[in-house]
C-alpha cells in the first residue's frame, strides 16, 4: 500500500501543493488549523479531499478547538483576536461542523475515537494529547484519565492514529530535550500491536523510527508534521510503501 503522512499543516496545507505522490492512503495527525475557524477547516477540507489518493484519513489536534468544544475556539479567539460573540455558544461542536462532518467528501474519513476499514485493514485514529497550558483541545491528563481512551483501541488493528506521539518516540522537544509522549500509548500499543502508527504534535521532532513490539515484531511509528517551530512547513510528506503481509517498508524519495 502506497501512503502518505502529513501533520501539523497549521492552514499551510497549500504549501505541500506538488510534493504530495499520490496513492492509496493519505493520513493527516491533527492540527490542521491555528485555532478552528471555520474558514480554515472548510479550506483544509476542500483541499484534503482534492489529493490523488483513494482515502484521506484525518483526526483533529489540540489547535483544531472547535472539533472539541466551540467555547474553546471562542476563548481563544477573545485571547488572540480581541472578538466577542453576541450568539449562544453551542457546548459541543457547532452545527456548521456536524453538517460538514456529516457531508464529507468522497474517500474522506474523519475519526475521533473511532475506526475504518480501509482496503481490508482497520485503522482507528484520535485526537487526544497529554494535558498541557490552559484551554486546548482533546487534552486528557497523564495516567487513568487518558489510558481509559486508549483502551478503546480495538486489537485488531492494523493503523493507529493519534495526535500526541508515543512517549520516547519521536517526541523530544527543542527547548528542555524532554520526551513529551505519551506513556500510557506506548504500554497499549505494545498490547495492540499494529503495524503502522502516525502521529504529530511535537514540530521539531518530525521523522520516523522503529519500534520493537516482540523479538518478532517492530512497530513503524511516524511523526508527520508538516511545519517546524516557527510554523514554516518545510518539512516533507512521508511517503512509503508497506507490505502488511512482511512488513517490508520502502520510503520513496
């Protein structure tokens, strides 16, 4: 199967116009938009839906606020924005996304705690990320509260998507050298044992490694993001192909 992996686009999704090869899967890890206005998401939409593959799997970030709840975007937007908003404030996602979710276009799949079947293999994605600051999305706090999201990964799948990486897996920050992933994800996936896992989150620890599940088995886990810390998207898509049968995976150049 030929895929792509691409995260943390931060509305440059445009900028990869011409670097994506096309295939069979296109997988974006969150954070598509700065904070989830609506025109970034009907863009990002648009476009994701216009790439040369046969699906494109998506799940929200901690910056794609309205995805979670409006009255996250709504106070970030007083924050960056200095905006006020007169209207109710929906608790969840406004109806303007439950539409657009609900009319997506063709071979486009959106997850959030939930699953595919894309070719004969599963893929389950999320949006949940270790809690940090104040007021972004999907943040759940490390331990119990988080690890009761993970549990719901079915053990039959083949791809897993999340937002935050696995802890000690490309998810080193710049700043303090710190792994900032995921523990809790790291222990269910050695349970779960996919082949495949994409993720994002963390800008300057974009790249791919090799994760030993058994002495028989490695997990190929991704950190797709698109741009660096000063949100340039200079970073390529990953493009590969993976035979699920052996495991052989060929990146394309």
């Amino acid at each position: 199967m030929r895929i792509t992996h691409i995260s943390d686009t931060h509305n440059k999704h445009k900028k990869l116009n011409g670097k994506l090869p096309g295939g069979a899967l296109l997988i974006h890890s969150g954070d598509f938009t700065s904070i989830g206005r609506k025109h970034e998401v009907e863009d990002f939409i648009k476009w994701f839906g216009d790439q040369n593959y046969g699906h494109k799997v998506f799940i929200a970030g901690n910056h794609d606020l309205v995805f979670d709840k409006e009255s996250l975007y709504r106070d970030k937007a007083a924050y960056f924005e200095g905006r006020t908003f007169d209207e109710p404030c929906a608790d969840g996602k406004p109806d303007w996304l439950k539409e657009l979710l609900a009319d997506l276009p063709d071979g486009v799949h959106y997850l959030e705690n939930s699953s595919v079947k894309i070719e004969g293999y599963n893929i389950w994605g999320s949006p949940i990320s270790p809690s940090f600051g104040y007021g972004w999305a999907f943040n759940k706090p490390r331990g119990a509260d988080i690890n009761e999201v993970w549990s719901e990964i079915p053990l039959d799948t083949d791809i897993v998507i999340t937002h935050t990486p696995i802890y000690g897996h490309n998810d080193k920050t710049q700043n303090n050298y710190q792994n900032v992933g995921c523990e809790q994800l790291y222990h269910r996936l050695r349970e779960v044992k996919p082949h495949l896992h994409f993720a994002g989150h963390i800008h300057e620890a974009y790249g791919h490694k090799t994760m030993g599940l058994t002495e028989w088995y490695d997990l190929q886990t991704f950190n797709g993001c698109s741009c660096n810390l000063r949100y340039e998207a200079e970073n390529a898509p990953i493009s590969f192909n993976y035979n699920f049968e052996t495991g052989e995976l060929e990146f394309l150049m």
